[in-house]
C-alpha cells in the first residue's frame, strides 16, 4: 500500500491544479494529471468513469479517485489473466513479448 501512496504522490505532484481535496482527484484534476502520459481527454474521462466507486457520474459531493483506486488498478493483473481477456491464440505473441 505504501507505494501506492508514493505513485499517488508522483502523479498528482505534478499536476499544475490544486486539488480540491487532498488525496482525491476530481474529473479535471485527473484529465491534468494524464495528460503527460499520453492519455487524451476522452480517454481520462473513459478510464475514470472506470476507475471511480459511482461509475464518473456527476453526483454531489463529485466523483472522485484515490490512491485505493490506483492500488486496485496495479492488482488488476494479478486477478484477471490478461492474455486470456484479449482471446488471442496460444501461438501468438503475448502483450509483453508484443511491447519488446
């Protein structure tokens, strides 16, 4: 859990929007701060609809994401096996062999 905080950390250290609550993102906090990773608009606002409790709705008090959401997403290849969700044949290359 400690370096979830720690990446938690990294990644809103150099978000340039204040957060509005410390230790969550809002919608636009989020979108800034994956913005140097490559992400675009729609596809932050694909993955936080994702990644957030309520679906990224617009509920009161906002959606947000925590660092509980960033752990989770680390797990995620240890619960579900990626190269079976992509449905590709057993001869082909696997997602880390197709990245080399």
């Amino acid at each position: 859990e400690a370096d979830v905080e720690v990446l938690f950390g990294k990644l809103t250290a150099r978000n340039l929007i204040k957060q509005v609550t410390p230790g969550k993102l809002e919608l636009h906090e989020f979108r800034t701060v994956l913005l140097p990773l490559g992400f675009t608009k729609p596809e932050s606002e694909l993955l936080f609809s994702y990644l957030d409790q309520k679906g990224g709705n617009n509920t009161m008090p906002p959606a947000t994401i925590t660092a509980k959401d960033i752990a989770w997403l680390k797990r995620l290849p240890e619960i579900v096996d990626i190269d079976s969700i992509m449905l590709t044949p057993d001869s082909a290359a696997t997602m880390v062999e197709h990245l080399r």
